[in-house]
C-alpha cells in the first residue's frame, strides 16, 4: 500500500470539512478505519474518507477536496524544479513570495466554485485572480508568454491531481468525472483569459 494513499488526522478532518476532534472520535468509535504509525500517529486512507462521507451524506465535495491537498503537495515538491524555468528567474522574490501564498487562494476559489455548482457569480473571482496574477507579473516586466508558462506550470498540477485521484480512487461514473473536468476547465481558463486580456489592454 502506497504511503501517498494515507494522510494525517489533520488532513483528513481538512478534507472531511470537520474538526479534528470529531475525526479521531470517529475512529475511536470504528466508524472510520485508520492506522497508527509507529510513533502512534492515526493515518487515514482517502478511499476510506470518501466511503464514509458518502454513507453520512457529506456535502462537502470530498474529491475536489483531495485533488486540492494533492496539487498542493505537488506544487510544494517541485519548487526546487523551478529554478530552471526562464518565467521564475525573471520574477522579484517579493513576487515569488506573492505567488506562494496566493496558490492557496487559487485552489480555495476553485474548490468553492466547485462546490456551489459552479455559479457564474463564482466564476468572477477566477477572473479577478487571473488580472490580479497579471498585474504583478508585469511590473516585473515578464512578457505575456512568460506570463502565460507561469500560470500553465501551476495549472498542470490541478490536472495532474484529477489524474492521479483518478488512480487511486476510479470514477464512480463517467458523467460525475466528465462534470468535474469540465468545471475545472472552465475555472481555469477563466483565469488564463483574464490575463491575457490584462497584457492585451495595457
């Protein structure tokens, strides 16, 4: 068993939408399977997570959820890969600092949009984001292009983590993953229009 198929009291009550405390009573109770590490830290499986969410009825979108704390996780790793990208070489540090705090915000935005249907109203905030990325990328004087490979590099890490959640956990039916892909399509697209359009207009 994978170790990336298990994760932490913590994560878990994150992606359950739930405090904590109700995690570990959960499991104290054998309602949720878990394991202990050897230093005796609980571990939650995801398949696990999203079973019991489905018997109690949880609204909370658990796959966006885990798809969210994935790519996160990925974007995390692979800083150290950046370096060689010509985009981030050209951006301040102040900028690279910006764009570390603001990737939460981005996949928090994504995953409220998700889980309110994907609204229209919700959709503004992709597009403000998106203007709000552009602005501060071209005082650093980074070129629409270089513009644009920053924000793909970011994007193809919610793409992957659909991908990769799709391995572990299959699709529960065609139609519900056709939805989501398409939801996620329209977020993120939403945003790469924007900034175009910000570089267009200056």
């Amino acid at each position: 068993m994978s170790d990336s198929e298990w994760v932490s009291l913590r994560q878990a009550a994150d992606m359950l939408g739930v405090h904590p405390a109700t995690v570990r009573n959960w499991a104290d109770k054998g309602d949720l399977p878990s394991r202990r590490t050897p230093g005796g830290h609980r571990r939650f499986r995801k398949s696990d997570l999203l079973q019991y969410a489905e018997t109690q009825g949880e609204l909370q979108p658990l796959e966006v959820q885990l798809i969210i704390q994935n790519a996160l996780g990925q974007t995390r790793m692979q800083v150290g890969e950046l370096d060689k990208e010509e985009w981030y070489n050209a951006i301040s540090d102040a900028t690279r600092e910006h764009m570390r705090t603001e990737g939460r915000r981005v996949l928090e935005a994504l995953r409220s949009y998700m889980a309110h249907g994907a609204p229209d109203v919700l959709l503004a905030e992709a597009i403000t984001i998106g203007k709000e990325y552009a602005q501060i990328l071209s005082q650093d004087n980074l070129t629409l292009p270089q513009a644009v490979r920053g924000y793909l590099y970011f994007s193809d890490f919610v793409i992957n983590s659909i991908l990769t959640w799709s391995e572990v956990t299959p699709p529960r039916n065609a139609s519900e993953w056709a939805n989501l892909l398409r939801q996620v399509n329209t977020f993120i697209h939403a945003m790469l229009l924007s900034i175009i359009e910000y570089y267009e207009a200056e």
